[in-house]
C-alpha cells in the first residue's frame, strides 16, 4: 500500500504537496475564530487581527510546498519565525510549520544539515520560552524532546528511504543482468544452431556434387543410372533449400569456423544416445516413423539430449528416464520424463536449457515446455509440425 502511495505522489508532486500541507492550513484556519474572539487589549504583543493572522499563517506555510527545496524551506520559515519573535508577535499554530521542514530537512538532506536545522530548531524553543514565559529546564527539556522526536523520525525515515532505494537498484541491476545473459544465451544457442545447420545444408550440397560427377561419368554408359543420380540430386536440392529457408536470419557473428565434419547426429542415433547415457533410460517410439528433414532430426536429438542431461544433474540418485516419440498425430511429440526429485531438486544458476530448446523447437513452428510433475519427477514437453523430408 505505501509503495503504491509512494508512487501516486511522484506521478501527482504537486498535488501531493498540497495535501501534506493541508491538515496544518485546515488547523489554523479552524483556531482563526478563536484568535479573532481574543480582545485586542489583553493580546500579550501586537495583536494581527483576522487578516494578519491569515496572512502570516500563509506566509509560514507556503514554504512547505517547495518539496524538492528542504533547506530553503526550513530557512524561510525559520527567517520569518525569527522576525515574527522580533515583533513580539505571538506564537501562532502556523509556527508548527517549523516542525514540519524540519522533518523534511532530516528525511531529504545530508545528517550535516539535519543537525544544523535540529540546533536552529532548538534555539528558537529557547528564545520562545524566554520572550514568552519564565524559561526553566523542565520546560526547555520537555520542549525539546517534541523536537528531538520529530528530528529522529525525519532521520529514521530516510534512513529507510535510502534502504529501499538501494533494493529497488539492487534488483533493477539483477534483472538487468539476468535479461542480459538470456539475450547472451540465445545468441550463442543461434550461433550453435547456425553452425549446425549449415553443416547439415554442407552435407547435402556435397552430397549433390558426387551425384552430379556420378551422373558425369554414366550419362553416355549407363543413363538408367545417370537418371537414378540426377533424382537423388533433386530431392537432396530440395532439403538442402528447406534447411537454407530456416537458416536466413539465424546470424554467426564472431565465431571461428568449425574443423569438425562428422556428420550431425538425427533420430537414427538415439538409440545410441539413449544405450549410452549416463541416466538408466528406456526409449518408445509411437506411431510410423516419418523421415524428417536433418535439422529437424537434430533438434529432436538435441532435446532428448538435454532433457537426459538434466535429469542426470537434478534427478538425484537412482533417477530413471522415458523418451516417448509418436509419430501418430499431426505433429511430433516429444516426451522426456524421469522419476527424479522434480520440483524438490535443487535450481542451478546460468543453465539455458530450456533456452535452447525454444530456441530449436521455435525454428519449426513448435513449443516445448518443462516442469515438475506431481509426486515427484520432471517432464520436457515438445511438439514440432511434422514436415517431411523433401
């Protein structure tokens, strides 16, 4: 609720000034009947009258509305109280005002200054008691424990400011941070995929020259065999441009070329990858299987793989894991589920897993999600539109 307060009086300054002066206005405006009904042969000083009354209530208050000016204020209301005890003037309601930019010079300013103003503040207590009443230490003490009251709550309330200031910082920082090593993860995840892809487009193309040289050499020997090479040149023409379309807009900015031509792994390999993890894994595969474009194999594997990874780090000991692929609806699923401590298991800082994964899966029109399972256990989720190899 205060920091909705808090934040209603930045958006509306002034109007929020207004209303913090308005209580002490609506007091004197109020005890300015009382005044008015006092003889003015028995006033102990110069007696205002109703006007003069008014008009110096105004004057003592008007400097509170400078919010953003706390000295200046303190020091004209301080001015014209010293002028008004010059006078002989008596006190008036409005000299609470005092009170008030004291407060606002020990919330606002530096401990320097608030101890300045809590010293004027004290001497004009003192000069008080001796223009109008015989001074004595009881009532200079209970005097200034009103005013050292008020000057330590200033003090304390900006000490909380400060404190709150300092955590809103802290976590603008830290989500500063944390937005900036996910737009650093993704790119690097994009990086990744980009080389990826464009071994997989580099395999095609190769693919296409010994065809095309195979061709060459039996077009005249054999041109049952020439037609056979130059169809596999077309349907690996075909993939690799479907592969190209996804490669556009995917950027390789700083990175060195990669010496590793082993080709990528696919769907063929998980069997492999699942015999070989580290995680005690069964592998089910639902549907007939369609064959699918290389890069899309890859981002299944990639998957698969993650999904095995984690599990192995955060499953706890004797974890076993699932990998379910069905072919038999519109799109493919991909499940990952394992038996594992699940939403009990210990979060590790600067993983981007599961940015990867979006990452691939996003490149194909799909979504992936993960999350604990109830009673224990986590799943990885992904659907990709089955697209067929060219």
């Amino acid at each position: 609720m205060f920091g909705k307060v808090r934040a209603w009086s930045r958006r509306h300054e002034k109007l929020a000034g207004v209303l913090r002066v308005a209580p002490l206005a609506t007091l004197c405006a109020i005890l300015a009947s009382p005044y008015a009904a006092v003889p003015p042969a028995t006033a102990a000083g110069p007696y205002l009258g109703v006007p003069g009354y008014l008009a110096l209530s105004a004057v003592l208050l008007l400097p509170l509305l400078w919010r953003d000016r706390a000295v200046a204020s303190f020091a004209a209301i301080a001015l014209i109280s010293f002028g008004q005890w010059l006078a002989g003037v008596n006190p008036l309601p409005a000299n609470l005002a005092v009170l008030v930019a004291l407060w606002a010079v020990a919330y606002r300013c530096s401990f320097r200054w608030s101890l300045a103003a809590g010293l004027v503040t004290e001497l004009g207590v003192f000069l008080a008691l001796a223009r109008w009443d015989t001074p004595t230490l009881g009532m200079f003490f209970s005097g200034s424990i009103f005013t050292v009251t008020v000057w330590l709550t200033g003090l304390y309330a900006s000490t909380r400011r400060r404190y709150l200031e300092g955590l809103e910082e802290r976590a603008e920082r830290a989500e500063r941070e944390r937005d900036q090593q996910a737009r650093m993860a993704a790119a690097a995840e994009r990086a990744r995929i980009a080389r990826e892809l464009h071994d997989v487009v580099a395999h095609n193309v190769s693919v296409m020259v010994v065809q095309a040289d195979g061709a060459g050499y039996a077009l005249d020997s054999d041109p049952e065999q020439a037609r056979e090479a130059v169809r596999a040149i077309s349907k690996t023409g075909r993939a690799a441009l479907a592969e190209m379309r996804r490669l556009v807009g995917v950027l390789r900015e700083g990175e060195q070329e990669s010496t590793d031509y082993t080709p990528q792994p696919g769907l063929g390999q998980l069997e492999d990858l699942v015999r070989g993890s580290a995680v005690p894994t069964r592998l089910q595969v639902g549907g007939v299987p369609v064959e699918l474009p290389e890069g899309q194999q890859l981002a299944v594997y990639r998957i698969v793989q993650e999904a095995l990874t984690n599990a192995l780090k955060h499953g706890g000991p004797g974890v076993r894991a699932l990998v379910e692929i069905d072919y038999s609806g519109p799109e493919l699923v991909v499940r990952v589920t394992d038996d594992g401590r699940g939403a009990a298991a210990p979060r590790s800082a600067g993983g981007h897993g599961l940015i990867g994964m979006r990452e691939r899966v996003g490149m194909y029109g799909g979504a992936v999600s993960a999350e604990p399972l109830r009673g224990g256990g986590f799943e990885v989720l992904a659907r990709l539109p089955m697209v067929k190899a060219a």
